[in-house]
C-alpha cells in the first residue's frame, strides 16, 4: 500500500477499539489495514498499548509496516497477558482519566474502530470535549462492515428529537474506508470557540 497523504498537519491518530478479536474476520482484518496504512502514510498510532483483540492488530499493522507507535496504557492494566512489549513508546499513566488526557495530548485527531463499551466511552468523551470546545481535532468513525450503523440511526434520532445539535452532529466524521475517512479529517473545519469560553478574556 503506498503513501497517499502528503504535507498534512495530521502528525499522529489515536485509535480507540475493541480489546476483543469479536467473530467478524472483515472486521478483525480491517483493523490491522489501519494500522498499515497509517504507517504508510507516517502517521504516528496512538492507542491503548494492550496487545489484545483488534487494539493488537492495529498496533501489529503499523509496526509490520515502521510505523511509529505509542501506547498509553493506566498502571493497573499494564499485567504481561495486556501490555504489549513491542511498541516504539509506552507511556504508563495512574488512571484512565490521566491516560485519556494524554491520548489527547498526543494526538491530532482520533478514530474510533468497532468496539465495547471502553471504546464508545472513549468516542464519545473526546466527542464531548469537542462539543464543548475543549479541542478542535477531527474525530472519525471507521463504519468497518456497517458496524456503526446502528449508532448512527440513534444519533439521526437525537437530532430529529432535538437533543443533539446538528453542528455537534458535524464534529462527527464517518466513513467506511480509512482513506476517505483520514480525507474528511484533514478536510475537517472545526467549530468556532464558543462565546462563553473567552468570556474571561473580554
Ligand atoms: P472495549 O471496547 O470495551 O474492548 O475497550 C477498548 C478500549 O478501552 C481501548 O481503546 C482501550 O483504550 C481501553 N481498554 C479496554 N480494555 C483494555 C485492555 N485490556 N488493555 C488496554 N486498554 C484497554
């Protein structure tokens, strides 16, 4: 696979995902494409640093392919069966909250793969953080085999229900193909600061 993004200010991608493998071979095969092709495209990935399920194939994926990659892993979980030894980086963090932040920090947009419950907590924190202001990095759903059909259908509710704003609903990028969906990320005009942010400063 060769290199499609050139000259971008798109330096590194947090990917949140399953720590499972799950039954779908599309699925589990996909997840280690992403991490090819950002390797490819020398995107650094920045994930949970667990060798575990489709995290390890993501991770497998860039470092068959010299991608660089960073791990971010809380102390409690870094026992032999999770953390994976053969990373570029492993930052240990004290708690899950500290490692979110520091996924933030280190990375200029985030991906969300087929996953449980820690990585819907994970996409929709850091969706709540753009909603609010707090960053304005691009956010994308990988739809690996209309995985996420089913969220977006609830979230086309939200909005015909009033609680979910449509220019909230615009923070989320959604693609089926990682190339067209690192394209809506470098593409990805974010919010203005809300007003009442720099209400201290004026
Ligand atoms: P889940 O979707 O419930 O499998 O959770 C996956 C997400 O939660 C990943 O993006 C990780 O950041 C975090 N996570 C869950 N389990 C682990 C684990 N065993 N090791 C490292 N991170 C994990």
């Amino acid at each position: 696979m060769e290199q499609q993004f050139q000259d971008h200010n798109i330096q590194s991608i947090a990917v949140f995902c399953a720590s499972n493998d799950g039954i779908d071979p599309k699925i589990f095969e996909e997840a280690y494409l992403v991490g090819e092709f950002l390797a490819n495209n020398k995107i650094e990935l920045v994930f949970g640093g667990s060798k575990l399920g489709l995290m390890g194939q993501v991770a497998k994926g860039a470092l068959d392919n010299n991608g660089k990659v960073t791990g971010v892993i809380p102390d409690f979980l870094k026992s032999k069966e999770v953390v994976h030894t053969g990373l570029t980086s492993l930052i240990t963090t004290q708690d899950m909250h500290e490692r979110k932040l520091k996924m933030h920090d280190l990375s200029d947009g985030f991906i969300a793969l087929p996953g449980g419950f820690g990585t819907m907590e994970e996409l929709f924190e850091i969706l709540t953080w753009g909603q609010l202001g707090l960053h304005r990095k691009p956010i994308g759903i990988l739809n690996s085999n209309h995985y996420y059909d089913d969220l977006l259908e609830l979230l086309q509710k939200m909005l015909q229900k009033g609680l979910l704003k449509e220019s909230n609903m615009n923070l989320l990028l959604v693609s089926d193909k990682i190339e067209d969906l690192i394209l809506k990320m470098l593409e990805f005009k974010p919010l203005p600061v809300p007003k009442w942010m720099n209400k201290d400063q004026t």
